[in-house]
C-alpha cells in the first residue's frame, strides 16, 4: 500500500520552512490566485455557463475503508438499492450479503477484518524458496523462468544486497517509545486527549517537561506535514510504520504470518471462488479511504468541512488494501464487483513491488474495458522510475504486447509554497506515467464523523483525477471511459517551467516524467470534453493521440 506518513532517515530533522496556503490550494486556479491547483471554479463556471445538467457517476475506490457516518461523506455514499439492510440476505442475488455501501474482501463472515498484513516480496520469497534457492533448470523440477526471475528480485529485495540502507529498527523504536511518552506529558498538560499540530504550535508550555514533549512531536509533525492531524492519528501511522518495518525484518528469516487465511477462510489460490468477505466497509482502518473518498466528492457547499471536486458522485467503497501488501486475488476481485454493480470510474490509491498472480488482475483490468469503465491509478510514492522500475498493478499486460487504453497513472504534483511543483516523493516515468495532480498536503476528510486534515502522497493525487473525470462524465454522460482518458491526458496543462526530479535536485522538464509532460486541469478538461461528439463505442484509434508541446523555458 503506498504510505501518507515519511518517518525514516533524514526527515527527522525539521523540513525547510512551509508557506502557508489555502486549504483548498489543489482546487484553485494559478492566474486568478497563484496557485497550481485544477482551476475548478473555473470549470464549473464553464458548465453553468454553457446551462448543463449532470446525471449522478459512480466511482468506485478500492481502499482500506471508509467512514460511512462522516457528515461530508453520508450524502454522497452509494447504496445499493436492491439490497435490504440487516435481513442476512442476498436481495439482488449478487453473491454478497447485505452490501449496502460497497464490499470488504479481507474480512471473514464472522465480522472480523484484516487489519495488517505482510509484503508481497516476503510472500513471494519464501513461496518459492525451497524451490529456487540454488536451483539451476537442469536440476530444478518445474522450473519456470519467470516465476524464478521473480523470486530472484524478491530475494534481493528481502535479504538486500549488503549495503546499509541506513535504516536502524532498535532506533525508530527508542523514538517511538520517546513519542508515545511526550504524547502522553502532552494530554496531561493541555487538559485533552486529542490536539491537532496547530493546536500544540499555539500551546505555551510552562515546565521543561512539556517544553521537551511538545518540541519531539512538534517537529515530527511539521518535517512530516501533519500539523492539522490529530495526535491520536499521527501516532498511531508512527506505530503502524515501525510495524511495518519490524515485519519487513522479521521476514529475512521468518515465513510471513498468513494475516488473510486465517480471518478471510477463502481458498486464496482459487480466483473463481469470489464470494468472500463481508459488508463492513468502514471496518478499523477507515482513514485512508475516506481521505480518498473526500477529496473526489465531499458534498459541496454545505458549510462543513471542505468539498470535493464533483457535486454529483456516489461513493462505493470496496475494502480490498490492509496496512501491508494487498493481495492480487481481493483486486481483481474488488474491480470485478464495482464494474457489476455500476462503477462508472475506479479509484485505486494503493501499489506494491510485486503481483504473483497478475494474469487475474489482468484479466479484471480487461473485463473493466469492455464495459467501458475508467481506471485511474496511484503512480506510488518511492521517487522511483516506474519506466524501469515495478509499481503493481500496471495497464501493461503480462504479454508485454497490450495495455490497457481505459487507464490513468498518476504522479503527484505541489506547489511552490509547499516543496515544489513535483512532490519529492512521487514516481515518474516519461511512459508510464501519464498526468500529474496535486498530492502534497491535500486537505480532506478523515474518520470521526466530522473530522479533516492533510495527506500528502500519489494516493491523494489520484483520486483528484478520478473527481475531474467524474466531474466531466456527469456533464457530458455520452463519453466513453476512452475519451475521458484522452480529456484529461490531452487537456494537461505544462508548468512552464523546470521542476524537480522526484529524490533529486535536478532540474527537467515535466515531459522527461510523464507522457504528457502535463498537469491535469479540470477547467481545461471539461472546455475539450465540450468539443467531442460522446460515442461510448469509439475506439482509441479515432482519438488524436495526446501530446504536450514543451514550453520554450523547459
């Protein structure tokens, strides 16, 4: 799963001084107010001016879970009106009981849920290790080389290659257990549980204690971003984070914990059996999907909280991503059933190193396509060069000889007052890549019924695309996922300027890290959706193929 929370290495020092900016910055428009939003006022200027009604888009997000109760999300939560809520039954005949609001494929039919998990490189690893460790095709039953050419990559990825990463486990967890203490000196002297950044930033501390509490988790919260989350949030991803790392180590020697089997019961190895899991949807971990969820449709204009781009969107959440790796089977099962029950767009903020059992997801990818529903992707948030590099899933058949053409990946993109205009962390990949959207401290909704704060990650930039398109699509209902794609690729708008290289402080062009060279737009999207003729049959061969031309100063 592509991680918000960067606590590791060098962030532990303070980051260079953030300028503050509007809340809504990644929706606002760059000539009108300086900043590198989607202009979306703009667009919505555009579509009242032009008089258009919008019929209602479902999107689907692929997550880890929602917050069904938020005051900014009820309103726009699908519900599957064929279903009786509570009676134990399957109304529509779907082969899920009682999914009002969507599908969890990791929970089991007891009501338990899967919460974390293990890494896909650990599972491949240790998978095939009796296999293919010191194995040779001459004297290795079955041997396959790609299914060997995998286990290889995994094995380094595993054990490493002897060069020290510079991350020391013992260490993190002494800070960890530095943070929970002046976490809890921190409750004590303001009188409260929970306090946001913001709120520990205004807070005058009277004795040494509290002033050495509040500087350890002032100065994490502000290298990472996180002055408007709460202190309950940002300890717990601190917590979830070093689990993570323990498990990654523990996996060197130890086959990985089979979190999945042992609550989910399905038979794993088997795709066709899909009717798994169970209805709640919002289970423990709700924040990431309901951060997602906000940022595509938060009800609009209601005086709460923030809004989301489209103000005519049902949210369905299917469960599918654990705090670890997701599994192959629960995402391609996951988009099959959003394409069964309606899903006009799907939003997937997750990615992993590794997919085993690709040809099933493939094979989902594909079923998307041919009932005409739009994928759009997280590109991942390693600063890594996806053209050479894995961020699974991918639009790239296992054949290497097709790809699918109903799908977006998404780099993030920032601003100049918060680190830039390419955010240090985002994947690139001059093909694999296909637009960039604002994915640094993206402000939205998180569980708690009528709780918001910032998230920073490919994760939140990907959904910002999934809301312009499902912004078009419901003014213009007669375009095909294919046309969508090519809108809001062709309608990328270059910086006109150099930006960085995501790791690095080289200077390129934005085209050297993304096929279109481009920034997604909605005012611009939605002026050339107007100008198409819908044909949910069009093939891509018909539509010009997107392009940007560089601007002089790049």
């Amino acid at each position: 799963m592509n991680k918000i929370l960067i606590i590791a290495g060098t962030v532990l020092s303070l980051s260079a001084t953030v300028i503050a900016q509007p809340k809504n910055w990644h929706l606002l428009d760059k000539e009108t107010s300086g900043s590198y939003g989607i202009s979306l006022d703009k667009a919505y200027d555009f579509v009242k001016s032009k008089k258009l009604k919008s019929k209602t888009v479902l999107v689907a997000v692929i997550d880890s879970g929602i917050d069904t109760l938020h005051e900014d999300l009820k309103p726009v939560m699908w519900r599957n009106s064929k279903e009786i809520p509570g009676n134990g039954i399957d109304d529509d005949k779907n082969g899920y009981i009682d999914d009002i609001y969507g599908w969890n494929f990791i929970g089991g039919k007891d009501g338990r849920n899967v919460k974390e998990d293990s890494y896909e490189a650990a599972r491949v690893y240790h998978r095939y290790k009796d296999k293919y460790d010191n194995a040779s095709p001459e004297t290795t039953t079955g041997f396959n080389q790609e299914e060997y050419g995998m286990w290889l990559k995994s094995k380094k990825k595993v054990l490493g290659d002897g060069e020290n990463t510079g991350l020391d486990i013992s260490f993190l967890k002494k800070m960890f257990d530095n943070v929970s203490k002046s976490d809890s000196t921190l409750k004590a002297a303001l009188g409260k549980d929970v306090y946001t950044g913001t709120e520990l930033d205004a807070y005058t501390a009277s004795d040494d204690g509290a002033k050495k509490s509040k500087a350890t988790i002032l100065g994490l919260m502000k290298a990472n971003n996180q002055m408007d989350a709460t202190n309950k949030d940002f300890v717990g991803s601190f917590s979830d984070y070093i689990e993570g790392e323990m498990r990654k180590e523990d996996a060197k020697k130890t086959v990985p914990k089979n979190y999945r089997q042992e609550i989910v019961g399905d038979d794993e190895t088997d795709i066709k059996d899909r009717f798994y899991g169970n209805n709640d949807v919002m289970a423990s971990t709700p924040f990431h999907g309901t951060h997602c969820s906000g940022i595509i449709a938060a009800a609009r204009n209601n005086n709460k909280g923030m809004d989301g781009i489209a103000d005519n969107v049902k949210i369905m959440m299917i469960r599918a991503v654990p705090d670890g790796d997701e599994h192959d089977k629960d995402i391609a099962n996951a988009i099959r059933y959003a394409v069964d029950n309606g899903a006009q767009i799907i939003s997937m903020s997750f990615g992993k190193d590794f997919s085993p059992e690709k040809e099933w997801v493939d094979d989902a990818v594909k079923y998307a396509e041919s009932k005409n529903v739009l994928l759009v992707h997280a590109a991942g948030n390693d600063a890594k060069d996806v053209d050479v590099e894995d961020n699974f899933p991918t639009p790239n058949y296992k054949d290497k000889k097709t790809k699918s053409n109903v799908w977006i990946t998404v780099g993030a993109s920032g601003d100049p007052t918060n680190g830039g205009l390419t955010a240090s962390f985002s994947n690139y990949g001059q093909n694999e890549v296909d637009v960039f959207a604002p994915g640094v401290k993206i402000y939205s909704t998180v569980p708690g019924g009528n709780t918001y704060g910032d998230a920073s990650g490919t994760s939140m930039a990907c959904p910002v695309v999934a809301g312009i398109a499902a912004f078009v699509l419901e003014h213009y209902p007669t375009l095909s996922a294919k046309q969508l794609k090519y809108v809001i690729e062709k309608s990328a708008k270059n910086p006109g300027e150099l930006v960085k290289k995501p790791g690095t402080d080289e200077k390129v062009d934005l085209s050297s890290l993304s096929k279109t060279g481009g920034l997604v737009n909605a005012f611009e999207a939605i002026k050339l959706a107007s100008t198409l003729k819908g044909d949910k049959k069009q093939t891509q061969e018909t539509l010009p193929k997107p392009k940007m031309t560089n601007n002089k100063k790049g």
